[in-house]
C-alpha cells in the first residue's frame, strides 16, 4: 500500500509538472481572465480609434465657402474726386464728396473716406482729420463713370477761439478713398484750425450710392 500511493503521487506530480511545462512552452496559449464578484469570467471592451500620422491629428479638409463675387475694391487711381453744392447748416458747411469711377473696370467702395486740410505748396496737413460720423455701410458697386458720395460737414471755425483753434488759410482737402493708401486732392480753397478745437472741424459720413 505504501508503494502505490507513492506511485499515485508520483504520477499525480509528473502530471503537474508536465502542465507547467505546457504553460512555460507557449505563454501566448494563457491568458488571464477577468472575473465577476461572483466570479463568472467576463470581457473587457477594447477603444478603437482612427489611426493618425506621427506627430499630429486627422482632421476633415474645410468645407469649400461661398465664391467671392464681389468686385474688387476701388483704387485712388481710378477715382476722381469732387464736391456737390453746398448747403449751410448751423456755424457749418454740408457738402457730398463726390468719388467718381474713371477707370475701366466695375469696382466697389465702403466705408468711411479719410478726409483732412491741407495747404501750402507741399499740401502739408492743417488740423486733425475728419472723425467718421454715423454707421458704416455696404458696399457700394460703381460700373465706370458711376459714383458714390459722403456727405461732408464743414464747421466755420471762426466760431472757436482763435488762440485755440489758430485758424489757416487752406488750399483744399487731401481725401483717401475707403481701404485706400494713396490719396487724391480735391480743391477747396477756405479756413481751417492749424490747432486741435474743442469740436470736429470736419466730420464724414459712409459712403452711398449717387
């Protein structure tokens, strides 16, 4: 009796050792499960995700926008400049600045011109610039030889205080078209405050279709 149950646990180890060598053989053929409270086995859900190139993220191309059909805008060479009649308004001046197109293609303008004094020979300056007045508009489309205009309001600037507003002959107003960086002159021969006055010599609105 003796030797058979050393014969049982012998086979009973060889057995054993014969599983663990299977297990060490292929470590791939084993792999742990996951269990409940309970202790039934279950499966773990894996994230997937889209594949990126090194270094970055994947990303949809923009969806293409609507075509630009809007003409270019206006160059100072294509426009000419001009004034309307003049309507006299409380110690002011109104007058439309008038921008003609006298180039050869359709082109468009918006917003606010800037418009100041100059005099002397080297058209220098005389006073601040116009402050815009009123609500920006829309573009304004002007086939060739059509125009748009911005009411101007001039102020008699002998109404301020001479040592304050040191007041100056000027030649004309020196005009930069919306957007533009090059100006055009429009001759309009009067007075205006070298110095900076309490109130705006001239004020500009947008510029509107004529």
């Amino acid at each position: 009796m003796i030797v058979t149950h050393r014969g049982r646990g012998l086979v009973v180890a060889a057995g054993l050792l014969g599983a663990l060598a299977a297990g060490c053989s292929d470590p791939g053929t084993l792999a742990p499960v996951a269990t409940t409270a309970a202790g039934a086995p279950t499966t773990a859900a894996v994230p997937t995700s889209a594949a990126t190139p090194a270094g970055g993220t994947t990303s949809e191309p923009p969806a293409p926008g609507p075509a630009d059909t809007n003409p270019q805008r206006c160059d100072t060479p294509e426009l000419r400049g001009s004034l309307g009649p003049s309507d006299g308004a409380a110690g002011s001046v109104i007058q439309t600045l008038i921008l003609t197109n006298v180039g050869t293609r359709t082109c468009e303008l918006r917003g606010f011109p800037g418009v100041s004094y100059v005099a002397g020979t080297d058209g220098h300056q005389v006073g601040p610039a116009a402050a815009m007045s009123g609500p920006r508009g829309g573009e304004v489309v002007l086939a060739p030889g059509k125009a748009a205009g911005a009411q101007l309001r001039l102020v008699n600037v002998q109404n301020y205080d001479a040592a304050v507003c040191r007041p100056t002959p000027v030649l004309g107003l020196r005009v930069y078209p919306p957007g533009a960086t090059a100006s055009l002159y429009v001759e309009r021969p009067g007075t205006g405050c070298a110095g900076t006055p309490p109130g705006d010599q001239i004020s500009v609105q947008t510029v509107t279709a004529r």
